[in-house]
C-alpha cells in the first residue's frame, strides 16, 4: 500500500468530529436556543413540550446520599498517582417504580470550587456515558489492554470542569428499575423527563453546586437529550419558586438533531469516502424523500451494513470481534466492537470495581454492557451536522477558519455565528473526539468554557 501525503490526507477526513456549542449569558434565555429548539420539534421529538412536569414535586426520597457515594481508596486497579474525588452511586428517579440511574461524578483536578459543572450523556439510545466517556473519551481514566487496571487520562475535561457521567437510560449500563415495564416503550418524553428528575435530585444531593455555571453535553443521540434537558431547565427556572439552575451552555458533538440532515449526510459521507456504489448512493437519494419511510430505512441499514468490516464510529479504530472470514458478509455492523470497548466491559464487569462503584450487582443480572438491546446509534459525519446548521438559516459572524492548540498544531476549524451558536471541528477523530485525539477535543472545551465564563463575570 502507498503511504503519500494526499493518501494519508484522505484517510483523515472521515474522523472530523462536528462539535455544536450554543454559548450561554445571564438572560431568560440562552442564544441558539430557539433555533435548536424548532429544528428538534420538527424533526426527532414532535413531542416534547413538558413545561407541565416543572410544575410537579421533582423531590424523590433517597437511600444514598453523598458521604455513602464516595468512592473509598480510589478504583480497583487504580494508580496513586491518578487519585481524583470521585462519588458513584444511584438517584432514585420514580419512587412507586423503583427506577433508578447510576452516574459517576468526578471533581476537578484543581481549584474544584471555581469550575462549572457538566453533565454529559452519551449516544444510542442506551449507551453509557461511564463507558463512552469516563474510561474512554474525555474522563479520568483509560483501561490497559489486560483490563483490570487503570491509568489517568493527561488531556481530561476534569482540567476544566466537575463531571457527572449518566447512564441513561432505564437498563442501561447499572441503570435499572424494579418494574419491568420501566424497559419497554421508552420515548425521548420519559427519558427527558428522568434526566430532569435525576439533575434536580443529584443537586439535592450535592447542593454546593446548586448555584454552580452549570453545561449539559452530549454526543450523538445523547445530544438530542441534551438540548431535550436544556429546555426542561428553561421551563423549569421560568417557574419560579426555587433556586434557579445556573444554566449557561450545551455542548453537542456529532449531533443528532434532525433526522433527515443526518440520514443525507451520513449517505454522503460513506459515499465520499469511497465506501457505496455509485448504484446503492442513486437508489437510497431517490428512495429517502423522507427519512421515516420504511423503504428508506431499510435502504439505508444496508448502506450501514456496507461500511463493515470498518468500525462504524472510527474509521481508523481496530476491531476486537471480527471473526467471519474475509468472503462472508458481516450481518450486523453494530455488534462490531473497538479493542477499548472490550477492555472498559471486562474492567466494569469485575465485582470489585461494581463494588467500589456501590453497584447493586442484583439489577443487572446480565452485567454491564456498554449500550442496551434497543441500541440504534448510527455514527454522525460533519456533513450531517452543516445540513442541519443550513436549516437554521444563521448568519455567519465570524468565518470557517482554523483553530489551533498552543504548540501552534492544527487542531480543526470553526465558524461562529451572530445566533449565539459555534461550530467546530476536531481534526482526525471518530464519534467521541476524546478517545482518538485528547489533547485537541481538552482545547476546544477549555476556549468554549474560558470564553462563557468570562462573558459571565463581566455582567
């Protein structure tokens, strides 16, 4: 195989990673908001307007608390010199249910006090966050290859912020409920709602950060809950009668916010980069005049199916499970697996890290798995992403140009618009930008985060 410099050129452009950031200010509302918000009732979540539910006793009693969530020693496997304040445990969402999520929060390396909060979740529906981005993306830790222990991740989001990772939703990760039916018919009206319940009892729980800059973040279809969640704190604070959360931005990465841009820009991608026919690319442009009809569904799974042997997520990325011989036809593309993701299951799937993590091992019988059955996330190219910003029809404030880390390295591009919305991108990186390149996705949170928090405490 050749190795030029336009080759090698070529083999990046697929691992642009799209990062949508609305910036948030001290005002009612936060600008990019009702862009986001008429493309969202539009597209994915027709029905999402739950101004009702803020008006509800959000309150949930609980069992655990923050003294008996802290994580004692550190994590199995842990080195003494990764040693971060970390708490772990379940928020009771629905009492009479017995429905419960796990999250894992992290304080910051340094100065904890003076960092904003984020809660971050991640794509699916159904994958975790504890996964996807505590132990692989933009957390404290990567898991060794033998996967029973543990080192610190040098380029985490923890250098910026206080993290809570969420596994949401119901049955995903150590998420559970003691009604079976909590597992079935979930929409993004219940596990928005959950969400909501979850923030408000967690700051119950922690409610030092009660007053704290508060970011909720996203990736993939995680981002669709994201903004989900950001209307619900509007509603909520618009009410009155309680502290207000201090909200002040969304950060959304390889964002699913409207099906047909992402359907169109996911075809387009695999069509660039060499990986349909010319024939498979006429048919699914002619069958998807909408994306929810049935025959471009199916028109567009097998596209999907047509990417493997590659990783879905990761073009670059190796793959841990590729068994069939090389003539014979992967038949699901989302049951391929990255080697990382091996490593983080057989790490979490470990009874002493469940139990330093308080896991009730009783409600998850078939132990932890990094996305549920109802697993349905498809990879989101840049392409998607400029689709959906050219709905919103934006005004272009500052234009596409390059950004850099401070050893001057190329790290991506971005353009800002006057609408309060940045689009930036991560060069060389697959669906979580943190896995593949730290460093650059560590610059690009740390400019978002100075930027809004310096605009705040000039007001």
């Amino acid at each position: 195989m050749r190795s030029s410099s336009s080759f090698k050129a070529s083999l990046s452009l697929p691992c642009l990673l799209p990062l949508l950031l609305l910036a948030g200010l001290a005002q009612a509302r936060v600008p990019g908001v009702e862009f986001i918000n008429n493309m969202m009732v539009k597209g994915l979540s027709k029905d999402w307007d739950m101004t009702a539910l803020v008006a509800e006793p959000l309150v949930v009693p609980q069992t655990g608390s923050k003294e008996s969530d802290l994580v004692l020693g550190g994590l199995p496997g842990q080195k003494p010199q990764v040693q971060y304040p970390q708490y772990a445990g379940y928020v009771m969402v629905d009492a009479t249910a017995g429905r419960a999520l796990f999250y894992y929060f992290v304080e910051a390396i340094d100065n904890a006090t003076s960092k904003p909060l984020v809660l971050w979740l991640s794509s699916g529906p159904g994958c975790s966050s504890l996964g996807d981005q505590a132990l692989m993306g933009h957390g404290p830790y990567r898991v060794s290859t033998d996967g029973q222990t543990i080192y610190g991740n040098n380029a985490s989001l923890l250098q910026e912020a206080n993290v809570i990772y969420l596994e949401s939703t119901t049955g995903t990760g150590f998420s559970y409920s003691n009604t079976s039916s909590d597992y079935k018919g979930l929409n993004d009206r219940k596990i928005s709602e959950d969400n909501f319940r979850f923030l408000v009892n967690w700051l119950e729980r922690f409610p030092e950060y009660k007053e704290r800059m508060f970011f909720v973040g996203g990736e993939g279809y995680g981002a669709s809950y994201a903004a989900q969640l950001m209307q619900l704190i509007l509603n909520y604070n618009d009410a009155g009668g309680h502290t207000n959360i201090t909200f002040s931005g969304i950060l959304l990465g390889n964002a699913i916010i409207d099906a047909e841009s992402s359907v169109k820009g996911y075809l387009d991608n695999l069509w660039g980069h060499g990986m349909i026919s010319r024939r498979l690319f006429n048919v699914i442009n002619a069958t998807c005049g909408s994306p929810f009809t049935r025959s471009c569904q199916m028109a567009h799974k097998f596209a999907r199916q047509s990417v493997a042997p590659n990783y879905p997520y990761d073009f670059s990325a190796s793959i841990c499970n590729l068994t069939p011989p090389s003539n014979q036809p992967i038949q699901n593309v989302d049951s391929l697996y990255e080697c990382s993701e091996k490593n983080v299951a057989e790490y979490l799937n470990n009874p002493e890290v469940q139990k330093a993590l308080h896991v009730n091992p009783m409600t998850i019988p078939q132990g932890w798995r990094q996305c549920n059955d109802g697993d349905t996330d498809l990879s989101v190219p840049l392409h998607s992403t400029r689709y959906s910003l050219k709905k919103l029809n934006l005004t272009v404030a500052q234009k596409w140009s390059m950004w850099t880390l401070d050893t001057f390295e190329l790290a991506g591009r971005n353009e800002i618009y006057k609408e309060g919305i940045l689009l930036t991108t991560v060069r060389e990186c697959g669906h979580i930008a943190a896995k593949t390149h730290s460093n650059r996705s560590l610059g690009m949170y740390k400019v978002f985060l100075d930027a809004v928090m310096g605009q705040q405490k000039k007001q």
